[in-house]
C-alpha cells in the first residue's frame, strides 16, 4: 500500500469568547502519510438545497490519540471522520470519512497559499 498523499487531522477544541459563548475551533492533530480510497459519494436533496457528499478512507499507520471526534483535511477540504477501523497489531488503521459540500459546523478550509506572485519589474538603464 503506498502512502503517498499527505492528510491533515484536526481536533475540536471548545472555547469562550468575550461575551463567555462556546465557540468550536480546529486545532492542529497531526500530519500523516495515508493511502486515500474513494468510496462513492451522492447527491441529495435536503433542506431545499442539492448537498453531494463523498465517502473517503484513508489508510495510515497507527497514531496514538486519533478518535472520531477529529476532521481530516485533504485536498482543501474537509472530511468528518465517522469511524476507525484497527488493523493488525497496532500497525495501521482506517479513518473512514464522509464529507459535504455545504457541511454545516465546520470551518472553512484555511486555503493560505505560499505562493509568491512575480511582479514584471522593468527598469530602463
């Protein structure tokens, strides 16, 4: 199995802001190599909007802590993990996900681009 693609897992974490509301963040879990298999997805009517969700499973190996509380970011978006599957003897493990294209409670993806931007800088001399 190759792990050839790089995830993202983000934890909930819980907070007050100024006016002592609970306010849901994501913070930073871990980066990890995994083996990324597309399960299908669909498309549905709900709440008089057309949502298509995708079933995605991600192969990794064994990291200690990851629960299914957590949200996986892969390719700029945003994955709810529903389950993981142990396999072997605490060798690797399958973090089954499911995602939508309007996903109420998450977070947008942070999309910060590195990329810089060449500017044309002409001098006549």
């Amino acid at each position: 199995m190759n792990f050839d693609k790089i995830i993202e897992v983000y934890q909930r974490t819980s907070t007050r802001n100024v006016y002592n509301e609970e306010v849901q963040t994501l913070s930073h879990f871990a980066s990890l190599y995994a083996s990324v298999n597309h399960h299908g997805g669909r498309e549905g009517f709900y709440a008089r909007q057309v949502v298509a969700s995708q079933d995605i499973a991600f192969r990794v190996r064994y990291y200690p802590g990851l629960d299914a509380t957590m949200v996986v970011k892969f390719e700029g978006m945003m994955h709810e993990v529903e389950y993981i599957e142990p396999r072997g003897r605490q060798n690797e493990m399958i973090i089954h996900t499911k995602s939508a294209d309007n996903a109420p409670g998450l977070p947008e993806a942070d999309e910060s681009d590195d990329s810089d931007e060449s500017e044309d800088n002409d001098s006549d001399t």
